[in-house]
C-alpha cells in the first residue's frame, strides 16, 4: 500500500547522532521537525497531535518548539511529567525548576535550520544539550502535558555508560558542558556542571593545567576542582 505522505531515506555511515544532524538540517523542507530513535514510537495519534497544537501557535513567531512528555514503555506513564501547558524559554525554564529529564521536542524547523554542532575527529556522542541552549536564547516553547513518544530505558549502568560515553567523547563533552558555566545559568547548576567539567578533563587525555588556562571559568573550575578529583578516583572502564 502506497504511504500518505512522502518518505526521503538518507543513508550514512555511523558517525554518530549530532554529526547527523548536521547533515539533516539543511535538507528539511518541512514546518516542523522531531528527532526520533530508534527505539522510540509515536503513540497512535501522535501526528494528529502535533498537528492539533501547532495550529493554535504557528502565527507566533517567537515559538521555537513543542515539548511533549515521552511515555515510559507505555501512554500513561511519562518519564518526566509536565504538570501545565506553558510557554516558556526550555533550557532556563527546566534547569530554575530542577527538571533534568528527557522529552520529545517538535522543532520548528526554520528556527534550527542554522545551527550546527562542532564536530570531533573520532568522536561519536554528544547529547542534543547545546541545541536546546541554543535555541533557549532566542525562542520559546510550549510544554505539553501529554505523552507523544514511547521508549524504555535499559536497566542497570545506566549512569555508568553515560560516564564512559563522555569520557570516551571528551572533546564534545567539554564542549557541551562549557556552555553551562556563563552566567546565564543558575550558579549550583553551574558548580555541577564545573565538576563534570574538572571530571572529564582529568579521565583524558587533555593537559589540564592547559585547559584551566584558557578557560574563561577558572573561578568555578578553582572550587569545583576537588571534588572532580576525588570522583576521578573511581576506576570507570572505558575500553
């Protein structure tokens, strides 16, 4: 049976999920854009969904995207529940009011379309973070409390892998994480992010006195330092 809509299939090699992006962004051509795993699925009427929404703010031109909540294996259990529809700016909405987890972002896409990750040499992972910074500075979204998207976590390291993911993406890591230290962020976040920061850059292979020197965030990189060092310790496998 002939599909509805058209469906464009790009193939590439793997090199990784922001370096796709990269390539994706210029060739879209459609009003609004999701990124969806692998292993993630719209509910059943997910695109009407959308749809329903987008009509009530396509004429507002400071909308950047939708968030909507992405369901735990199933369409009644978010991973992070939204508890109101709200416009606001997502990076600093969710860092002021602690919320770290996942959601499903529909982009507007002429709002992204110019942005473009840096790329690392041999590097593969580093997370969707400075899209969403990004495109914060400048637009707005609409949280949606509803469950758009279904995936599941796999049980057991999780925090592990993330650990080895970044380590082993140092350069993106550090790249990414530098972002958080300006001012524009709250100062705890700040010191969070510090000893990630300090962490990753003492598990590789980057000369840390040199890094701190050309850092514009010696202060916070100062304070943060020991704590970094001691979590260092821990032995971690990252082969």
């Amino acid at each position: 049976q002939e599909a509805p809509f058209q469906v464009k299939l790009i193939k590439n090699k793997n090199i990784g999920k922001y370096k796709e992006m990269n390539k994706v962004f210029p060739i879209i051509d459609t009003e609004l854009l999701l990124f969806l795993d692998s292993d993630d699925y719209l509910i059943d009427d997910g695109v009407e969904m959308i749809k329903e929404k987008w009509e009530q703010y396509q004429n507002d031109s400071n909308i950047g995207s939708l968030i909507f909540e992405r369901g735990n294996g199933n369409d009644k259990d978010p991973f992070y529940k939204i508890s109101q529809e709200i416009i606001s700016h997502r990076y600093y909405y969710l860092i002021k009011n602690k919320q770290y987890g996942d959601y499903s972002d529909v982009f507007v896409t002429k709002h992204i379309k110019s942005y473009r990750f840096p790329e690392f040499s041999g590097e593969k992972f580093m997370s969707e973070g400075p899209l969403y910074y990004w495109l914060s500075q400048k637009y707005k979204s609409i949280f949606i409390p509803n469950i758009l998207t279904i995936g599941a976590y796999q049980t057991g390291g999780l925090t592990r892998n993330i650990r080895k993911n970044q380590i082993n993406n140092y350069q993106g890591t550090l790249y990414e994480t530098n972002l958080y230290l300006n001012k524009d962020t709250p100062f705890l976040f700040r010191i969070k992010k510090a000893i990630l920061f300090n962490y990753v850059t003492l598990k590789s292979p980057q000369n840390y006195r040199k890094v701190f020197l050309h850092s514009e965030h010696k202060f916070l990189l100062c304070i943060s330092l020991l704590p970094a060092y001691l979590l260092s310790l821990k032995k971690i496998d990252v082969s």
